[in-house]
C-alpha cells in the first residue's frame, strides 16, 4: 500500500500522503467519508490510476482498496461501484496482498499539515509559464504558496542559461534559498540545470535537479524524494513528445500559453538548442482546451509563446502551422487578443501576414528576431537570412497592418564584429525605425560554434557598444510613441500604478489612464491619448 500511494503520487502529481487503513475494513467502512473510492484491478483494460486521479484533482480523501492477488469477487466489486468507487487499472504494478484491505489516501491541509513552497523564475517567457504550470501543480497537491523571499519548506528555481549571467543569476538564487533555510529541499528546473545538472546538484541545499521535461511530474519526484539528492535529467536529444503543462491563474488580465517547445536553428551563438531540445508542439486540440480554460478563468489577452514559435506544427505528422494554432482563439468570444512571441524573419511569408491582418484579434505588435544590421555577422551567427530579407518582412507587416510595432533583439558585439559591421548595424536599425529594441552583449557559451571563434571582442568594447545600441532604442522609442498623440486606443487596463491604472494597446504601448480606477483591471476601455514620456503614454478615460 505505500508503494501504491508513493506511485499514486508520482503519476498523478499529487502531494497525497499514504494513511495505512485496517487491511478488512473496506467491508465495513462507512464509504461517504472519502471524494473517490477506487477499486484496483490487475485488468489492463479498466482506466488508470494515473488518468482517474489526475481527473479528480479536487479529491482530497482517497480511498484505494485491492483485494488478494489482486483479484475481488464480483460481488464485492459491484457493492463498491455502487457505493461510488471507480474501477481503476494497476495494470503491471500490481502488487500481491494476502488479505483484501483497503489504503486511505488523504491531503495536507486534511491532517492538518502546512508544507510552503516558494518559486524564483530566471530568463524567459517560456520560462514563466513553466514555473506558472508547476506552482498550479504544487498548489493542487496542497504546497501553499509564499513569496520566494520568505521561509518555505520548498524552493523551486526555474534557470536560465543563455547568458553567462543567467547561469550566475540562477546559482545565486539558489544560494539565497538555501540561506533563508537550510533544512528545505531545493528543487533546481530549467535550461540551466538541463545543461549542467552534476554542476547544479553539487550545489549546497539542492535536493533535486529536472532540468527541461518531466516538470509536470514535480509533485510525485518529490513525494518520492526522502532523503540525499536526486538528478532526474534526462537527454533531451531523442525527445518527441510536447509536455503538456497547464497555466491558467498567471495574472488578472493576460496570460500565456506555451504551444512549441525546442529549437533546430543552432545558430552559433546559442546554447537553447541543447538545453530544450528538438521540436515539440502542443497539438491544435489541446491548444483550443487550454484556451477555453483561460476563458473561463476571465482572460482576454493571450500570448502564444515558444522556444522558437515559427517553427510549430514541423515535428507533427499531419501539416500545420502557427496559422492553425491561432485559429484555435475562433469563437472564443471572451479572449479578445492574441499577441505572439518572437517571430523569425526567414519563415514570415506573405501568405502568413495576410492571415495575421485579417484576424481581428491579432495584436499588431510583432518581435522579429534580428540580431544584427549586418550581413557578415548574420552570416557568422548562422542566421539564415540577411538585412534585405529582414527589411522587406518590416515592409510586409508595415503593409498589412499600418501603424504596427516592430521590436527586436540585437547582439553588441559578437566575435568579429569590426567597428564597421558595427556601423551598420546602427545604421540599420535607424533607417528601419524600430519601436523597440532589446540589446544584448554577446555572451561566450562554451559548447557553440561562436565559443571557438577568433577575434572575441572584450568586454569594455561590448558594453560601450551595447549602450550606444540602448540609446539608440530609447530615440527610437519615443519617436514611435509620438505617432499615438491625439488618437484613441483599446487599452486593456490591468493594474494600479502611481495612483493611475494602466494597461497596453494592442501595439503593447504602455498606458497610464486618467479617470479609471482598480474596480476596472481586466476592462478594455477606449483612451484618448494625451502625453508621450520616455517609455509610455499618458491619456484620459472615454469609455
């Protein structure tokens, strides 16, 4: 019976605690005392432990009875049915009692015990949204959720490792939990720990390390976790299938759905491809199910996020595309927006701006990956494309949607890059006239092609460079808001700030509204713009 309970807990994702039951009892027991009663059967055709307990998430005293051999007499099975048990599967796991019986499974909060889990994301959107998936896993589970600058039972710390600087931003976080208490477990999630899980385990507190899959069984790894330390990572490199983790109490008014995972660029400045692996994408039907979930839960933004967004729907059997995972938002009257992640320049096609303009709820705000003005690092970073190719996709979205803001990222400095390539890269983004721009100094990360390469410029040159690309984006910034001086935009308002609610158009221009109050956060209201500051707009309430 603690076997079952300890495999309940891991397939399910529940944080059940096994409660060892009078093995006669069942005969007896007064059944409405427990949410689910469960018959075990050793018949693989009956449903599984797994899918019956993960659908009664909210079952909070579980009753599991397995009779000898695994066997019951029929009888006694339709007695139990009737009292409302569920036939279940143990399928190979079945396990030999002597005496029929029955194991009570029942949660925390139940007995009385309060388990703390605290959570610290590093990096990226997806990032987020997977850290949002575990804590809604935990919570389930009966974790109570405390801020990660408070003492907890259980630290979990989502990493990053594109940068030299997210691996030591992630190693210090991890050092901070430790310290706020010593005796909680540390769990340690992300690329980070994908990438260097020995590296990360060996760090003080860490009890155990998932790396970039299997956050989805978090709550039975740790159920399982008793004492020492655990590396569960596995190989990312023969992985196929999407892991389907579920987020949908983010925030009040925008939320995100993770629908591609991985990457097959290798571009020779990054290290992602290694640490999340191949293609994955969560399939159109379970897109449209989550979608409809974050209905209910009130959301009327959704952003479509991935590792690398334009490639969803390649690894799959059957052809589709980002087109087809947008469509899944049709009919869905209460989200009103979609706004996409990251895009990239060589894969945006006529035919697939023409379906983002003609779809009401497409967010005329699009981050096209650029990296660099100019062609011969483009070249080196293994980009795919080069500056004309990027220019015309500005035109084309320009076209279609007039008014738009074109973000981007951009590398200072990258091995190679001379004063004049430098230029052009300044150049090129001023003739193009960005409304935002994200810069980066290269990063060396060992295990990329660029790691190798000759000619790497230090560290005082990156940074001058970065700050001339920075104050070129804030010029540029200011210049696009200009453009909204005296028209009206939807805002959606989603919080309080410096006594005036504030929101973002769909072109994600922040707003700051007169005349609304917190009773509106999660209202689109219409605003009459008034002000342009350095990074937002000022208006006034209309309706």
């Amino acid at each position: 019976y603690q076997r079952i309970a300890y495999e309940a807990a891991k397939q399910s994702g529940r944080g059940i605690i096994p409660h060892i039951g009078e093995l006669t009892t069942f005969k007896t027991a007064d059944m409405s005392a427990y949410d689910l009663i469960l018959v075990a059967y050793e018949d693989e055709r009956q449903t599984s432990l797994k899918e019956v307990l993960r659908a009664n998430m909210k079952a909070e005293n579980i009753a599991v009875i397995i009779g000898p051999e695994g066997g019951l007499e029929i009888g006694e099975v339709e007695s139990l049915i009737n009292k409302g048990g569920k036939a279940v599967s143990l399928g190979r796991r079945i396990l030999r009692t002597e005496t029929a019986g029955m194991a009570t499974f029942t949660s925390w909060k139940n007995r009385g015990i309060q388990v703390k889990a605290a959570y610290c994301t590093l990096g990226c959107k997806v990032n987020q949204y997977d850290t949002q998936a575990m804590r809604e896993l935990m919570e389930n589970a009966g974790y109570d959720t405390v801020d990660f600058e408070e003492e907890a039972d259980v630290y979990i710390v989502n990493t990053c490792t594109v940068t030299a600087t997210g691996d030591k931003k992630s190693r210090q976080m991890i050092s901070r939990a430790h310290g706020r208490n010593p005796d909680a477990k540390i769990v340690v999630a992300g690329c980070y720990s994908q990438r260097s899980p020995e590296e990360v385990l060996a760090l003080p507190g860490v009890s155990l390390v998932i790396g970039s899959k299997d956050r989805a069984n978090i709550v039975g790894l740790l159920a399982n976790l008793h004492e020492g330390r655990l590396n569960a990572v596995g190989s990312l490199m023969g992985e196929h299938e999407f892991e389907e983790l579920v987020a949908t109490r983010e925030g009040r008014t925008r939320a995100h759905l993770k629908i591609q995972e991985g990457c097959d660029r290798y571009c020779t400045y990054c290290i992602i491809p290694y640490a999340r692996g191949p293609l994955r994408s969560r399939t159109p039907e379970n897109i449209r199910k989550n979608l409809l979930l974050l209905a209910e839960h009130g959301y009327k933004e959704v952003v479509m996020t991935g590792i690398h967004l334009m490639s969803y729907g390649k690894d799959m059997d059957w052809k589709v595309d980002l087109t087809d995972a947008i469509a899944q938002a049709d009919g869905i009257d209460e989200i009103q927006r979609i706004r996409l992640g990251s895009l990239e320049p060589q894969l945006l096609t006529e035919k697939f701006v023409s379906a983002l303009s003609s779809n009401p709820k497409i967010c005329r705000q699009f981050h096209l990956s650029m990296q660099s003005g100019s062609d011969g690092v483009l070249k080196r970073m293994n980009r795919r494309y080069d500056t004309a190719v990027y220019e015309r996709c500005v035109e084309m979205l320009r076209e279609a949607m007039p008014g738009c803001a074109i973000t981007t990222d951009v590398i200072a400095g990258f091995p190679g890059e001379s004063e004049r390539e430098f230029q052009e890269t300044k150049e090129f983004i001023r003739r193009i006239k960005l409304a935002r721009i994200h810069v980066f100094p290269y990063s060396r990360r060992e295990g990329t092609a660029a790691y190798s390469m000759p000619n790497q410029i230090p560290n005082a040159e990156k940074s001058r460079r970065a700050g001339e690309l920075i104050h070129i984006g804030a010029e540029l910034e200011r210049e696009y808001l200009q453009n909204f001086l005296g028209t009206v935009q939807a805002v959606l308002l989603e919080e309080p700030e410096q006594g005036l609610m504030s929101g973002y158009t769909d072109t994600y221009a922040r707003v700051s509204v007169e005349g609304a109050d917190e009773g509106m956060a999660g209202q689109m209201v219409k605003v009459l713009i008034k002000e342009a500051a350095e990074d937002r707009l000022l208006g006034q309430l209309v309706i």
